[in-house]
C-alpha cells in the first residue's frame, strides 16, 4: 500500500509540542510508531517561516534547527510559507454596549499552509499517487478535503489529531473524525519516542544539534 503523511506543522506545534520537551520531533520516527505495519512513502511537511518576536526572540534559530534535522531524513518534503503580522486595533472584550475603547496588539498569522495541504492532499489523490493518506492536524478546516479524497477519489484517510487529552479545551475535531477513515490521537509516550539524537551529522557534514531549551 502506498502511503502519504501531510503534516500542518502550526497545528502539532501548538496542539501537541510547545512548552513540552518533545519539540526535536523526527516525524518519521513518529509515522513507524503509528504505522508499525505500513511504511510511509512521502511525509509533507507545511510549516511557515518563524520571525524574531520581542517575546521571543530566538524562534527563527530554533525552527531553522529543526528544519535542518527534518530535511535530513530522505523520505520529508518541506512546503514552506509565511508568518503574516500586523498591528491591529481590537475592541476590548468587558467594555459596556456603547463603548468603543480599541486597542493596539499584534496580530500574527500564518498565511497559506492549510491551502497548501489541502491542495497537495487532492493533487496526489487525483494524480494516484497514494492508496491512503494520513494527516497531522486538529483543523476543522480540512475536514473538506478529507471528505473529498475519501469519498470522491476513494482513497482511505487516516487523521492522527494533534490535540492534548484529557485537556478538555482541546477537543478533537468531530468533524475530521466523523470524514476521516479512521483517527487516532499521538500520545506523549509516542512522542518522547521519536526524538532526534541531541545531536547528529547531517549528510552535508555540518551538526545538527537540539536548540537550547528544547
């Protein structure tokens, strides 16, 4: 059986890694533990470019880190985007009815990656690429897709949600469940499995190391 993984890198970032010490992820460490008997073929990486924030000013090294480990293992693909900000005036949440004191904050976002997925995903399903697909992700919005490579181009479709139990305040998404073959949820026993080596040669020859923190 041929076997794709999508992976929407902002949605296992902050549903399944930040704040924890499972960021050093080798994601295809992480589909074998999941897929013991299927090997994946392709895993499809869609992330965006991180920028220096004030808060946190070193983000961009520590992704550039991990996207040199990723693109060390031969079977990832990285499609990349980027990172929207802007500075935006918002209503403040307990003002009156009548009220209308604003204020300043920075809004940031992701621009592009769901599309991206969502359209690789029906791509390679419509050029036959894979018999089943997997994804990463916990987004409702790609329960469209999803819906559409399984019961339109008759691929099976596994979602791997990237959501924290028991956390109640992040739920998996009924609706990629309810269009998705079959679903699991990644665990922290399975993450702290898939870790890269603290430090590791790449092909190139340079090191590639954990970030600090990390």
């Amino acid at each position: 059986m041929r076997i794709y993984a999508y992976v929407d890198a902002f949605n296992f970032y902050y549903g399944l890694t930040k704040d924890t010490p499972y960021r050093w992820c080798n994601l295809a460490k992480l589909c074998q533990i999941l897929l013991p008997d299927d090997p994946v073929d392709v895993i499809k990486v869609f992330a965006a470019y991180s920028k220096s924030f004030p808060t946190n000013p070193g983000a961009h090294l520590r992704q550039k880190s991990y996207l040199r480990a990723l693109q060390s293992v031969q079977n990832i693909e990285l499609y990349m985007s980027k990172f929207s900000p802007a500075d935006r005036y918002f209503p403040l949440s307990d003002k009156l009815p009548g009220e209308t004191e604003k204020v300043m904050v920075r809004f940031t976002k992701e621009k592009g990656s769901d599309v991206k997925l969502a359209s690789q995903l029906l791509l390679d399903g419509f050029q036959d690429a894979y018999d089943m697909a997997i994804l990463f992700t916990n987004d409702s919005d790609l329960a469209m897709p999803i819906r559409l490579a399984r019961y339109e181009l008759g691929k099976r479709i596994g979602v791997f949600l990237t959501s924290r139990p028991p956390d109640p305040s992040r739920p998996g998404s009924q609706d990629l469940m309810k269009y998705a073959n079959f679903h699991k949820l990644v665990t922290a026993d399975m993450l702290a499995t898939s870790q890269f080596p603290d430090s590791f040669t790449g092909e190139n020859g340079k090191l590639i190391a954990r970030p600090p923190g990390w």
